[in-house]
C-alpha cells in the first residue's frame, strides 16, 4: 500500500539569497514585471537590504518602486518632455 500523495504546498519558503538572483535574471531579462512582484513580495516581508546583488544600479531599480509609491523619491521631473 503506498503512502497518500501530499497537497502541492500553496506557499514555498526560499532563502532570501535565492530570491535575489531569482529578481537579478527576470530584471535583467527584461521581465519587470515578475521582477517586480518578487521585489514587492520581499519588500513587503521585511527585506532591509540585499546581499548577493553589488551592482548599485540595481538594487536602485529592486527598490525604485518602493521608494516612489512612498513619495521618498521621484524618478520623473515634469520639465523634461
């Protein structure tokens, strides 16, 4: 008699490293979008910095939407047309 299969879990857990290189590829494959909900997801669970990315461009971007959505920086200057 063989064991009952387990539910797919609905939640996966992931080392925030992983998660990192995981938002580094989509970001830099042109994905924003994806990247976009994974730097939310880890923003909105408590992310202070990133580890693996050096790159200060990029941790830039990860955290472009934040900033902006809360008015800590804007990006667009309505001078410039």
């Amino acid at each position: 008699m063989s064991a009952p299969e387990a539910p797919t879990p609905k939640t996966y857990f992931l080392d925030a490293d992983v998660l990192e290189m995981v938002w580094e590829g989509l970001y830099e494959s042109g994905q924003d979008e994806l990247a976009r909900v994974i730097s939310d997801s880890m923003i909105a669970q408590g992310c202070q910095e990133l580890t693996t990315i050096k790159d200060a461009s990029l941790i830039l971007m990860f955290w472009k939407d934040y900033l902006e959505e809360n008015e800590l920086v804007s990006f667009k200057d309505p001078e410039l047309h």
